[in-house]
C-alpha cells in the first residue's frame, strides 16, 4: 500500500488532498468542545451540542427553518437540527459513512459544476475551483474533504472478489431537488437551502432521512430499467486499473485539480471566507494522524483554550480526522521528542480547574496515537452473498492469527464443517479513489497488524476493513482495446505491429478481434500485471506518428438480459454545442450505467460497438452535431457484420451547428439545458422510423500533370451520405457563424429514432 518514489504513505490520494503548509490544517480548524453538555440523538456517530444561533438557519433533518435563536450543532460533521428532530434523527455522522458500505468502489473525482452543491462530509457549500465531483454517483465535496471520504460509490459490475447478494438501493444523502417528493410520505424532501433527503442513485426514488429506512431494500431500477445495463450483467476484472480507467474517463480535469489547493502561507482562510484567526485565549494545535503525515508534512489544525483537560483535546482531534473513536483510547504524543507527555503536562491531566495550566510554548505539534490494546473486537465481513449476517465479531488477543480468525469466523456464518484453509482473511482499505486490497498470509499475527495500521496512520484505521473469501482460482480475461493502427492491413501485419511496439508476451496475450477499416485490435490477456504494462506502454507509443490509444473493455453477459430489456448505448461529443456534452456526459453516467456511456473523444465510436457486439437488441443514442451522428453511423457500418444488432435504432441529442438531421427527425435544433432524465425518457418512448443512406461513387480520374493520358488514375472513392452531400463551404460558413455569435438554439425533446437502412 505504497507509492514508489515516497515514504510509504497511508493513503495514495492524501498528497493530492492535503496542502503540505499550516495553512491546510488552519482552513479546517476544529474548536475544542469545552465543558458544553451532549445530547444523545437515534443516529450515531453525531457530538451534538447545544449552540446559539446567530443567522437563518435550516434543519438538516426536516429542511424547515428553525424558529428561535437554539439548534443542535454536530461538532464532527455540521449537521443542524431542532430539538424535536433529535428522535427521529437518521442522518448519520459522516466518520460513520465506512460502516455502512456494502461492496466496496472507489470514486472518480473530477471537477464540479457551477450548480449550488453541499459537500457529503462537512455539509458546508461547495465553491470555488477546488470542488470536486464523482463522475459516477452524487458525490460532492470540497479538495480537502476528499480525502475523509470513502470508497462508497456505486458498484456498477460484477466484482471478482467480493460479491453481494440482492441489489439494493443505492443511498445517497441531499443535493437533491427542491421540487422532490417523499416515496413514503408524498411530502416535499428535497431543498436547496441544506443538505437533507435521501436519493437511491440507480431508481431515483427520494425519501425523508427518517422515512428511507421503510423502504424495501431491493432496488427495482425505476423508470428507466429497460435500458440501462444491470450491474450483474457486466463483469470486468480490473485489479490494477483506477476507476477512471474502467469507465474510460479521462484524467486530464483531474490532474488540472492536482495544484488547486496551494494557498498562500501567510494568510488561513475557512471555506466561509473568513480569514482563521486564533482567538484570544485560544491556542491552534498541529495534529497529525500518524507517522505518515509526520513524514509528509501533513496535519489539521485544533483551536482550542489554553486551560483543557487531556481527554477534551484528544476528542477535538478526533474529530478533525473525522474519527468516532472513544478519546480514551489515544493520546498524544509530542511530534519533536515522538515521547508521550507525562502526567505534569497539561494535556494529561484530568482534574479540576485549578489542576490546568496554560499549554508549553512551542510544543503545539502533536502525533495522535492509539494507546496499547491486549486485546481486540474485529469485524470481518463475508465475501459471497449472504441472507442473514453480513460479517462476525471476532475477539483477537496477541496470540490470534488469520488462521485462528477464519476458523471462529466460520463457525459464526453457518459454516462450520468447512476447512479454514480453502478460505483467505482479506484486508482491504477502502479509499476514495482507490480500493487496495492484500490477502493476509494464515500465520499472520492479526494485533499486530493493527497496530501496524494504526502507527501509519490513525484514519486509514477507520477506513480499513476485514473480508473473508473463498479461495477460488479464477480465470483472468482483461480485454485491451488498442487503435491508432494504420488501417486495412493483414491480420499477420496488425500481429507484427503489436508483437514490435508493445512487446506482448504470445502466451498471455491473444488477439481476438480485427477491426482493419478502423485500424483497431481487441486484445485478450490472462494477467494483470501484463495487461497494465500493455495499457500505459500503449498510450506512449506512436506507429506512423499517430499515438496509439488504449482503452478497458468490459465483458456484458449478455445472456443475463431479461427478454424486455434493450440497453442503449450512448456516445457524447463534449466538445460539441460549446462543450455542453460535457454536463451531459455527467448527467448519462449518473443516470445509467456508466459502462453504456462512451465519450467519443476517447477512442471514438469502435469502443462502445464492441463492447455491445454480441448484445442481441440496444439502441443508440448520439450527443453531437451532424458530423458526430455521421461519424458514428459510419463506424456502424464499417463494423456492422461484427455486431449480432447489425441495424440498431439511433437517436440525436443535438449539439452541433447546423443540426439538420436532428431537425428532420424532430430532435430539436439545439441542446438547452434539458434534464437529462427527461431525454432518456423521449428515447424509451419514441416510435422507430426509416432513414435512407445513400453512396456516392466518385470516379477515378486522371492525375497526370500534363493532362495526357499515361496511365496514372486516382483511385474510386466511396462516400456515406446521411442527409446531403456537400463540399464543406456551408459546414465552414456555419461554423464561424456559431463561434462568432455563441447563442444557444432551442431545443425540442419530441423526437424519433432513426433505423438505419443502407
């Protein structure tokens, strides 16, 4: 769990998150809590206390206005409620968001729109550049907040190692509509004044906090279930690949995102905006969670009175790494001497006021620390499908092994006439953007790994957890598709060509499609490593001064449709329509399965058409101007003997210029800003209708420079013509128009599908 080149860090995504100066650490300043009472509420992980309120404030829990001047803050998350919300409180804290993941799946950070948008961990509003998105779920949050979130989104195949058994919804916590309505209650839920409701990111259904929880688990998909493309029906193994490169995302907005947090030393501004100044009485610890941070410069800033007793100091920094630890188990250690203070220091002791004095100056650095444990509660979560308990409890002391946790783990789960040995104790570290998974040896000492996290850092502590799996030799298909090829060559000329710049190994590697009209291979390879070195050498290797491209191609089990299903297939141009397909690029994949959106910029039309070839029925929906929608349909023809669906239905979101295409079939004259939704919806209801395609043959002709007859004649040409043919001075003229005046068209959604016919 290392980068190569850096001290072992404890979470590969922190050093993008954190800024390595005191500003990091004061733009999130966390208050000591001092002598203020807590309340106890229904849902964990919240430190409630009583404040004064000096502004209009919402209820997070109801999203009405709280009447008076006394709401109920969470020190840990911001979450405000009335006090009569504090029984029916379902809104869990945010350092509670690791238990409650089913399957582990990394995020895909990018960067976030301009809408108004409340960040998942501290509930403040997210602005600036430094916001950021998941291109996959509702995930928003600040560049900071990043890294306190965890590996919750949503599972969109099958995942080789660990399996879940019904599909249930997917929940996830406000950014919602004000106009949304509650499926239990038919009240409003949404808002857009705070972070309140509940939203299943795959059916769409809205809730109430305190009403989702009546809900039927399982998830039926919702309106659109007739195309989108079921988790269970797309597996793909993907061991060494990031999300990013699965979902076939680029990764250029993110790296833009890389130096976006570096602030200027000398001034701490909070995400309110106000400048963070240390108050008078009050003094800042730098807090760091581990000796990672300590090697990497990376804290959180405490603020907290100078007269505080040990256990107080030691919960505020828990709370700054977003931990719902008890206090009493850490401590803090002095980051210069790495000694515990002793007990005439003030932050261990823990009497009466007159027992307190003012804190050292100059040791305001600390290590948090986890104090010594004989002795443990582990839980460790089953890796198959199950109707009962999700994982064991498990006690481990200093003599436990994995060998002697799998044993009691079965006995646990029902499975207690099975041998130890045919099952594996995984660990696995569910980052944000990255799920590392190490599959522990069986003389493994189980305390002592702990330990061992914990001394690395205290937070990958809380975002670690324990699976057992069934040891199971599973067979290794990861499918490369490779273009930039040169075109129409021999299949033992495109072998030579991929044996010569990727240096693949014969005996891992086979070729089992040809696409020579795209000049394009699929590649099947038995081994991750292998499949890796291939992916990233390919995007670093030209043939003919052309860049090869390299993409991930999911395996759709197509057998595994349900007979009203017809999955479609979207293919977005987001630099069409002054670069609008980009919000719709984000609008598909957060509606659909992101394995059915393709962005045609990367690796254009061939990917999707193969991933798709053996799906009996899908439809096509294209987001660009005429140019794109002939591009795709060209592609499609090129291919089309390859494709079980040899003529699929194709629909137009209309992006471009001139969109006449669009026009004729009644897609609209230009793409304003419509919900997404509503788009999918015009598709799933739009009548089939037929389209001609004509060929124009361009006849050879002389190409002498004399004008005699020698012999030398240019080759026919075979050109596609969708609507018209032209010679591209309309296209031209109608390009500048649009760069020059800029002006958005209007947009009709009423529309029909186009059948290809040639």
């Amino acid at each position: 769990m290392a980068e190569s080149g850096r001290a072992r860090p404890a979470d590969p995504d922190a050093a993008d998150s954190w800024t390595e100066s005191p500003v990091a650490g004061k733009k999130r300043a966390q208050h000591s809590p001092g002598l203020r009472t807590k309340y106890q509420s229904s849902a964990p992980g919240h430190c409630l206390r009583k404040v004064t309120l000096t502004k209009p404030t919402f209820c997070h829990s109801c999203s009405d206005f709280i009447w008076g001047l006394i709401g109920f803050l969470c020190e840990v998350c911001n979450f405000m409620c009335h006090e009569k919300c504090l029984k029916t409180l379902r809104s869990v804290c945010s350092c509670m968001t690791p238990s409650l993941v089913r399957v582990p799946v990394a995020h895909c950070f990018g960067p976030a729109g301009h809408k108004k948008r409340f960040c998942c961990v501290c509930r403040k509003q997210t602005e600036g550049n430094t916001a950021l998105r998941c291109e996959v779920c509702e995930l928003h949050v600040h560049a900071d907040c990043a890294v306190f979130s965890c590996a919750d989104c949503r599972s969109s195949h099958l995942d080789a190692t660990l399996q879940q058994d019904t599909f249930h919804h997917h929940w996830r916590e406000g950014n919602m509509p004000s106009a949304s309505r509650c499926e239990v209650c038919r009240r409003s839920c949404g808002s857009s004044d705070v972070m309140a409701g509940m939203r299943c990111e795959w059916c769409g259904i809205t809730s109430h906090a305190a009403c989702y929880l009546g809900i039927p688990p399982e998830c039926t998909l919702g309106r659109l279930r007739s195309m989108l493309l079921h988790p269970a029906c797309v597996r793909l193994h993907s061991r060494n690949f990031s999300k990013m490169h699965c979902y076939r995302i680029t990764e250029s907005c993110s790296q833009e995102l890389d130096n976006s947090d570096d602030v200027d030393a000398s001034a701490a501004v909070s995400k309110d905006g106000q400048p963070a100044a240390p108050e008078s009485g009050k003094q800042f610890l730098k807090v760091f969670d581990g000796d990672d941070a300590v090697k990497r410069g990376c804290f959180r800033s405490v603020s907290l009175l100078r007269a505080t007793r040990n256990e107080e100091v030691v919960e505020a920094a828990l709370r700054a790494f977003y931990l719902p630890d008890e206090p009493q188990n850490f401590e803090l250690q002095e980051v210069r001497a790495m000694q515990c203070l002793h007990s005439d220091d003030i932050l261990n002791r823990n009497g009466s006021p007159d027992n307190r004095s003012s804190l050292k100056d100059g040791a305001d650095t600390w290590l948090l620390r986890a104090k010594p444990r004989g002795a443990e509660v582990i839980q460790v979560h089953a890796g198959w499908p199950r109707s009962g308990a999700a994982f064991a409890s498990v006690s481990v002391s200093k003599n436990s092994t994995a060998a002697s946790v799998l044993s009691e783990v079965l006995n646990q789960l029902d499975r207690k006439g099975e041998d130890s040995s045919n099952f594996s104790l995984m660990e696995v570290y569910m980052s944000s953007k990255q799920v590392q998974r190490q599959t522990l040896t069986p003389q493994e000492n189980i305390l002592e790994k702990l330990q061992e996290i914990r001394k690395m850092s205290v937070r990958q502590m809380n975002q670690t957890r324990f699976y057992i799996v069934e040891n199971i030799n599973r067979a290794v298909q990861v499918s490369l598709l490779i273009g930039g090829l040169p075109s129409l060559l021999a299949k033992e000329e495109y072998v030579q060509l991929i044996v010569e710049h990727l240096t693949i190994k014969s005996h891992l590697v086979t070729i089992s499609h040809i696409y020579d009209s795209q000049g394009a291979v699929a590649l099947q390879i038995s081994c991750f490593s292998e499949a890796e070195r291939i992916y990233m050498l390919a995007k670093d290797t030209t043939v003919n001064n052309k860049t090869l491209t390299s993409l991930v191609i999911p395996e759709i089990l197509h057998k595994k449709l349900g007979d009203g299903i017809c999955p479609l297939l979207v293919f977005v141009n987001p630099k069409s329509g002054g670069m609008k397909g980009r919000e719709l690029l984000y609008g598909f994949r957060k509606l659909l399965n992101p394995h059915q959106v393709f962005d045609i910029s990367n690796g254009g039309p061939l990917a999707g058409l193969h991933t798709f070839r053996e799906v009996p029925r899908f439809r096509v929906l294209v987001c660009g101007g005429d140019g794109t929608v002939g591009w795709v349909l060209g592609v499609l023809e090129a291919v089309r003997h390859k494709l079980v669906c040899r003529e699929p239905p194709i629909g137009i979101v209309p992006l471009g210029t001139g969109n006449d295409l669009a026009r004729v079939l009644r897609w609209g004259t230009g793409y304003s800003g419509e919900d997404p939704h509503h788009i999918l919806v015009s598709v799933d209801e739009a009548d089939v209708v037929l389209m001609d395609r004509w060929t124009i043959l361009l006849d050879a002709q002389d190409i002498s420079e004399d004008g005699k007859d020698n012999g030398f004649l240019e080759p026919p040409k075979i050109v596609q013509m969708n609507n018209y043919f032209g010679l591209g001075i309309d296209a031209e003229l109608s390009l500048d128009f649009h760069q020059a005046e800029r002006t958005n068209l209007i947009n009709s959604p009423a529309g029909s599908i186009t059948k290809v016919c040639t």
